[in-house]
C-alpha cells in the first residue's frame, strides 16, 4: 500500500508541474526546439499583428509578434491554424481568439517559461471569461507545438485544428478578434492575461484582411471626373471659333 501512495504522490507531481508536458490534447513536434519566425509572408501567405507597429523579432525589446495561417474551412469541423507567437516575458506570452473581446470566453494559447526550471518551455491551454479575466484549464486540441526560451524571449509555433467561429455566432467561420498579451508565472499559477494587442475582428483566411489600402474613387467622385472631361471637351470646339473670330476681327480693323 505505502508503494502505491508513493506512486500516486509522484503522478501528482507530474501532472501538477507547469514544465512537463503531455496532457492528452497537446502534442509536440518531433523537433519542438526548432521555431524560425519572421515576418516573411506577412499580408501574402499569412494574416500578422505586432505591437509596437513594425517592431524588431530578432531583438531582446519589448515586441509582440503573432501570424495566423488559416486553412480552407471544411464542413462541420471548420478550419485549422498555424499560429506562430514571439514575445518577451519572464513568465508567459500568449494569444487569444475570440470572437467578442467584451464578453463571452476567449481561447487563449499560452506559450510560457518555467522560471524554476532554468526557463524551460511549457505550453497551455485556457479559457478566459472575457468579463472577469478569469483563467480556467481547457481540452481545447493543440498540435506540432515547438517552443523555445531565450533572455526571457519566448517563441513558439503550434496548430489549432477545427476552429470554427459559428459555434459562438453567426458569422465567417474565420473571423476572429486575435486578443496578443503577457501574463506571469507563478510556481504552478498562471496570472492574469494582460491584453497588450486587440486586432478587432479579423477573417483570418484573409492574410491582407489588416492591410491598408487605398479607398477606390466613388460612383459620385468618378461621374464628377467624366462630366468635368466632358465639358472640357465640348467646349473646345467653340474656344477655337472664337479665338478665329477675334484674329479675324484684328485684322480687318488693322489700317
């Protein structure tokens, strides 16, 4: 008996730990320390945000970094993502879809460090109440998690498979507000999410969808332009007439 308490005790310990990984709905890719982001594809092949605008990914300074690669939604499981995540913290950083940052629940991926274990990766899964900023544990499946922890700068990559934002409301099964934060770490207590990037609501299968562009000429302004030319046109003919008329008129009254 006092073995198989022993064996308990240790399972606790393994399950309760924020570093070891292997909950059922995460799996890691077989080369998890390998985690390449840039910001190659960004508005082309892949949906990005950032905060500061523009910041420095190869830096140690304050920058917030996330892409979203959204797949062909198919029907009913919706669509998977290919996130990609880079921040600085010295506890976690993480990124949230939700489909109404002021209620309701976000979805959020943390990609954190374990501050008792030399800094080592960890990854979670929680549900935020988007009211209270309440974190609690979720199953939501995460797969090809890679991570990697350096001078408290955290990048990590991973796929979220059958997303779908209908079975929160109707609207495109890819629209998302993408939620972009830090939080602590606190022993085996994840902190309080601290919104540092809100995108509003973004069709994730769109990489230009937070693109700027500029506005197309209106209805209104484009007949304002053909009417003008018009009359510019029309009143050529009688210009030349009169201009003929006045050399003409010069001419005769010349002694």
């Amino acid at each position: 008996m006092e073995r198989g308490l022993i064996l308990l005790v240790a399972a606790l310990i393994v399950f309760m730990a924020p570093g070891v990984r292997g909950t059922a709905h995460l799996s890691f890719a077989n080369n998890e320390t390998q985690v390449n982001i840039t910001r190659a594809g960004c508005g082309d092949t892949k949906l990005c945000v950032d905060t500061p605008d523009g910041c420095n990914l190869s830096g140690n300074g304050n920058c917030l970094f996330a892409s979203v690669i959204a797949s062909t939604p198919v029907a009913p499981n919706g669509t998977e993502l290919k996130i990609e995540l880079r921040g600085d913290s010295e506890g976690y950083v993480a990124l949230g879809l939700t489909v109404d940052a002021s209620q309701g629940n976000t979805m959020l991926f943390i990609c954190a460090q374990n501050s008792s274990d030399n800094g080592t990766f960890f990854f979670r899964t929680r549900d935020r109440n988007n009211t209270d900023n309440k974190l609690t544990p979720s199953e939501t499946r995460v797969t090809e998690i890679r991570g990697m922890v350096k001078d408290n700068v955290i990048k990590c990559e991973f796929n979220v498979p059958n997303i779908n934002a209908t079975n929160s409301r109707t609207s495109h099964v890819t629209t998302f507000n993408l939620l972009v934060g830090r939080g602590s770490v606190d022993g085996n207590t994840l902190g309080a999410f601290n919104v540092s990037l809100n995108s509003g609501p973004l069709n994730l299968a769109d990489p230009a969808s937070n693109v700027a562009t500029t506005p197309k000429p209106t209805t209104a302004m484009a007949s304002t332009v053909a009417m003008t030319t018009a009359s510019s046109a029309a009143l050529q003919p009688y210009a030349v007439l009169l201009l003929l008329s006045v050399l003409t008129l010069s001419v005769t009254l010349t002694p």
